[in-house]
C-alpha cells in the first residue's frame, strides 16, 4: 500500500488536475527521467500508466500528476491525503536518454507531459 503525503488540485474545473505525493521509496530510488509507474487506484480497479512527473530518492516519494479524464484517474482523484493506493508497480519504460550538451536545451511537452519538464527545469 502507498500512502498519499499531500495532495494538490492544480486545475479544479473539470477535467480537474490533480498531483499526489506519494511514498514509494524503490520506486524513487530506482527512477529515471521519463520512466512511469502502473497504478491501481482502488483494490479490483483496472491498472492504468502515469508518469513520474517528480521523485526525492531521499524522502522516498514519488509525483504523480494526472488529468481526470475517466473512471480510474477520477477515482484516483477522490483519494486523499493519508489514504493509501492499493498497487504502484515501476519504475517502467526506457529511460529518457540525458547528455550534457553546451549553450541552450530546448525541452518539449505536451498535454500533462509538461509536468516533468517542469519539475526538472525547476530544480
Ligand atoms: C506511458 C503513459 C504515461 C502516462 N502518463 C500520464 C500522466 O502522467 N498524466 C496523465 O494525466 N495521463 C497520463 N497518461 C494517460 C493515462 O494513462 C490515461 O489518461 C488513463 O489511463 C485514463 O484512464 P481512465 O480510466 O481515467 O479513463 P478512460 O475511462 O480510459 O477514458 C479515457 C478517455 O477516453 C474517453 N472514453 C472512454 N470510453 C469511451 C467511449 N466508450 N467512447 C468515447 N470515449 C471514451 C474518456 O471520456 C476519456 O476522455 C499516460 C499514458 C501512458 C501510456
């Protein structure tokens, strides 16, 4: 079980996006850029891919930002905060491949798949 540590609505009007945090200390540890993680948000429910938008390897957790755009991402949605996510399995997919280049990197996005650019940029 993965307990949510907070929970922000980023956009309230539907369709709302929201960002849990979420410990999972191996899938923090383990995660690279662009890989994500298959989420069951109640106990039967289906399983469905998210990005991790964000990880703290040392505080164990992990970010999730999701659109709410059907069943399971609105019930996921309706969690909150010390409530727990049945199954978090990942990190999964290949790797974004990173190299340090000089001068100016262009990043793109689209849709909720700006949140990790953001994050990375933030840091
Ligand atoms: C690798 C990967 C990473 C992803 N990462 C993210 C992420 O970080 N954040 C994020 O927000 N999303 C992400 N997605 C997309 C996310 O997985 C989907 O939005 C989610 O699985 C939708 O599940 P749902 O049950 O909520 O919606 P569904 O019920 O599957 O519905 C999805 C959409 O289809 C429409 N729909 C459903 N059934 C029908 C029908 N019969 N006729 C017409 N339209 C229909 C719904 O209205 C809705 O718009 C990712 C997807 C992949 C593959």
């Amino acid at each position: 079980m993965f307990e949510i540590l907070e929970k922000k609505v980023w956009l309230a009007e539907e369709p709302r996006i929201t960002e849990l945090l979420v410990k999972a200390p191996e899938i923090a540890r383990a995660q690279r850029a662009g890989q994500f993680v298959i989420v069951i948000p109640v106990a039967g429910g289906e399983r469905i891919p998210l990005t991790i938008a964000d990880k703290d390897a040392q505080t164990g957790t992990i970010s999730l930002v999701f659109q709410e755009v059907g069943a399971s991402t609105m019930m996921l949605g309706r969690l909150e905060k010390g409530q727990r996510i049945p199954h978090v399995a990942g990190p999964l997919g290949k790797p974004t491949h990173i190299e340090k280049f000089d001068g100016a990197v262009v990043c793109v996005g689209g849709g909720i798949g700006v949140a990790p650019i953001h994050r990375s940029l933030a840091r």
